[in-house]
C-alpha cells in the first residue's frame, strides 16, 4: 500500500507526515523507518522510528534508491511501514515518469513484502498525472 501526500511547499505536508510517523510507532507492529535529505526531522519523530538521512549515501536516481529500500528490507525483514519525506528531494527528476515508475515498482514491492510506503512530494497535486494521483 502507498500513500502519496503532494502539495506546495508550506502547505503542511511534513508536519502530516510527523503526525503519522509517531502514530504508526503506536500502531504498528514492525519497525518503522524514515528516509529524509537531511536530518531536520530528528527531534520531531520518536525515539523508536529508524531515521534514516539519504544524503549520507549516494542515492543518485530511482534505481539507487529501489536498491536502497531493498537493502533497508533485506537488513530488516520486521520493518512494516516505510516514511519518504520529500521524494523529489531526495531524488531530483524532471518530470513525473520516472516518479510514476518508481511508485508502481514500490507498489509491488509493498505488496510483496508487507510493507506499507507514505511518501511526500513538494508540487502542486494538480499537476501530477493519474499515475500517481491514484496513490493519493
């Protein structure tokens, strides 16, 4: 299962996220991990969630990163639920078709793995194709 939360920067999307992250640390019954750029997130999320900051590997495209995820799962088969702050962040892209292919890929490997994926994207949610409006 994905869940893509996509609006403007300033409109709130980070501080949903947190609020998800610190509940599904209650709920969940895996671990939970958050991949961010950067480490602003480190004081507002709880203790037990993996924090994990992509900027100190070189996560350099959406291949780098199917690995990335793959190695965090293959490391940790108890994780269940998978948090990416700012995706376009983490990985700059052009356009929305490379995004679109990354989130059919994690679809199914979610659903493969019994992982859940919430993911925020900064841009206007009028803009992004079908392809990935039908995470939202």
């Amino acid at each position: 299962m994905i869940r893509v939360i996509m609006g403007k920067k300033g409109t709130g999307k980070t501080k949903q996220m947190i609020d998800m992250i610190n509940e599904a640390v209650q709920s969940e019954h895996g671990n939970v991990v958050c991949i961010e750029k950067g480490s602003k997130l480190t004081f507002d999320i709880h203790y037990q969630i993996r924090l994990v900051d992509s900027s100190e590997y070189d996560v350099a495209n959406f291949t780098a990163l199917k690995g990335f995820i793959s190695g965090l799962h293959a490391g940790n088969y108890d994780i269940t639920h998978i948090f990416i702050d700012s995706l376009t962040k983490i990985v700059p892209t052009d356009g929305y078709n490379d995004v679109e292919d990354f989130l059919n890929w994690l679809n199914n490997f979610g659903e493969k793995n019994g992982i859940k994926f919430t993911i925020t994207i900064s841009d206007e949610p009028d803009l992004a194709p079908e392809g990935i409006k039908q995470y939202f």
